[in-house]
C-alpha cells in the first residue's frame, strides 16, 4: 500500500511539473487571482510589452527589473495606475488591481518593498479617472531620474 500511494505522489508531481504546475505558489499580496491576473496579461499587455516584459525601449517601455521601482520614489505609486496602458483598458477595477499587483511581483519582485500597500479596486478606480497622456514620457523619464538618485543616495557613505 505504501509503494501504491508514493508511486501515485512520484505521478502527480511528474504530471503537474508537465503541466507547469508548482509546487509552492510565493505569497502576493493582493493578487486574489494570479491565473486571471496571467490571462489578462496575455490578452491586454503582452502584445506591447512582450511575454517576458522586456518592451522595447521606445514606446513600449520595459517593466522587467524596473516596475517594481516606480514604488520607490514620490509619484511612482500613481503614475503606475494612470499610464494609458492601465487607465484606459477595458478590464474593471478589480481585476486591474489584481492584474497590476501581479505585474509588480512577477516582473520586478527583487524590488518589491517589504513593505508593499497592494493597489485596491478603490485606488486603481480613483487613479483611472486621471489618465496620464501626452506629459507620461516627461513624467517617466522624471521618475526613472529619481530612481538613479535614489541609487547613488543610499550608496553613499
């Protein structure tokens, strides 16, 4: 009996690694639904920030490495949740949230804060009705400048 039941664990770990399955999920904290989160990713970011979120400099700029960043330096929190890509897209407030805080953990999780506020329904709402336009690459550029600031300050002695 015992042989039967280990073989049939050894199986269904084989299975789900086959299928993509893991064993552990990481915690993230607002993401109530990372499968969804992932499917709406495919469908709505995908095609202008590639699978992996790398972009392409240009007009569709990277979010690997980098997104998670934006958190770190005053304004980012917001701009996040007014880019046109976000503010505009035709998902509701509640999977918007959701699709965005697992954008930040699975694109950018070594800058993740520790002591990250995960976006609400409530937020992205409230954001969504200021979207960012024509001044978001000045405002991009002006909070990737801080990010290089913020860089050199704590790596002072």
């Amino acid at each position: 009996m015992k042989r039967t039941a280990l073989g049939l664990a050894a199986g269904l770990a084989v299975l789900a690694a086959a299928v993509g399955v893991r064993a552990s999920v990481p915690t993230m904290r607002g993401v109530s639904n990372p499968q969804q989160a992932r499917i709406d990713y495919m469908l709505k970011c995908q095609g202008c920030h590639r699978p992996d979120g790398t972009g392409d400099d240009h007009s569709n700029p990277p979010m690997k490495n980098i997104v998670a960043r934006f958190l770190g330096v005053p304004g980012g929190r917001e701009f996040l949740g007014r880019v046109p890509g976000v503010s505009t897209v035709d998902l509701d407030d509640v999977r918007l949230a959701n699709l965005l805080n697992w954008t930040l953990y699975t694109y950018d999780p070594a800058h993740m804060p520790t002591d990250f506020r995960p976006y609400t329904a409530k937020e992205i709402g409230e954001l969504r009705r200021h979207p960012l336009r024509l001044e978001r690459a000045d405002m991009r550029a002006r909070l990737v400048a801080g990010f290089v600031q913020e860089r050199t300050e704590t790596q002072s002695p």
